[in-house]
C-alpha cells in the first residue's frame, strides 16, 4: 500500500517515489483485451496545507493490449503525468487517518480505472481487419436501393 505519515508532512513535504506491485492496487478489471501485470510507477510529492493534504505528481501504469479492431498485440503506459489528490482532514469528506498515516492506494486506483481503456487500439486510426471489412462494405453498396433508378420507373410508367 501506498501511505504517507502525516507526521513526516509537518516540517516540510516529501517527495514519494517509487513502485507499486499491480497485485496491491487491486484492479478488479475483467477485461480481456487490457491485461495490467508491471507494477504502477509513481513520482508524488506530498504536502501538508491547513488542513488537507495535497498530493500531485505522476502516475504510470504499463499496460498489455490486444487491439480492439486488429486483435494485434501491444503494449501501452497509462500515464497520468499531471495526477493531483486534494485530501481533507477536516468536515465532512475528511480521508480517513489511521495511525497518523492516510492511504493513497483507493484514489490512485480509482482514477487509473477511470483512465482505462475500454477500446484498446494499437493506434489511433487502426483500420482493423483490412481485407474483410473492405468487402463487407462493397457488398453493402451494391444491395442498397439506389433512389434514381426507382424515380426512373416512375416516370416511366
Ligand atoms: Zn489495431
């Protein structure tokens, strides 16, 4: 887990850096196409304000993907380079103490969910399956009504 003693935070702030097993950070993900397997990377600096804790830093998280549209494996780090934790120790959603020290493993874990992938794709305009697609697509053209030829019965008639 990853906790920051308050009592080191009173003189000045301290920077945490270091790495967290993905066992710790419990992802319940059940996802087959994102697998998180490396340890999160973390580099947080930490301070005491007037009665709150302010973290902010980086978090970094390497992920194994199989691609959404090619099924390509690849691997991809979720980054979140401008990570920032504003924690009351005060009113009504105080974070809660525990031997002076506050746990910041459930926030990072939910905001790498947040950050997830739910689409996973080895690049941004992947085109998926090429050949496959293309045909389905043709086919889909020539079986569509073409509104001309109908006008043209009309007048026909
Ligand atoms: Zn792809």
């Amino acid at each position: 887990m990853l906790k920051v003693n308050l009592r080191h935070l009173e003189e000045k702030g301290i920077r945490l850096r270091g790495e967290l097993p993905v066992a710790e950070l419990d992802l319940t993900v059940h996802d087959e196409l994102v697998l998180a397997e490396k340890p999160l990377a973390y580099d947080l600096a930490v301070e005491l304000l007037h009665d709150s804790v302010l973290v902010t830093g980086s978090l970094r998280l390497p992920l194994e993907c199989e691609c959404a549209r090619c099924l390509k494996k690849f691997t991809t780090d979720l980054t979140l380079a401008g990570w920032a934790l504003h924690l009351p120790l005060q009113g009504e959603d105080q974070v809660s103490v525990v031997n002076d020290c506050v746990d910041l493993t459930p926030f990072i874990r939910e905001d790498i969910l947040l950050d997830f992938p739910q689409h996973p794709l080895c690049k941004p305009d992947c085109g998926g399956l090429k050949v496959k697609t293309a045909r389905k697509a043709k086919a889909v053209e020539t079986l569509a009504p073409d509104p001309w030829a109908k006008l043209d019965k009309l007048k026909l008639k």
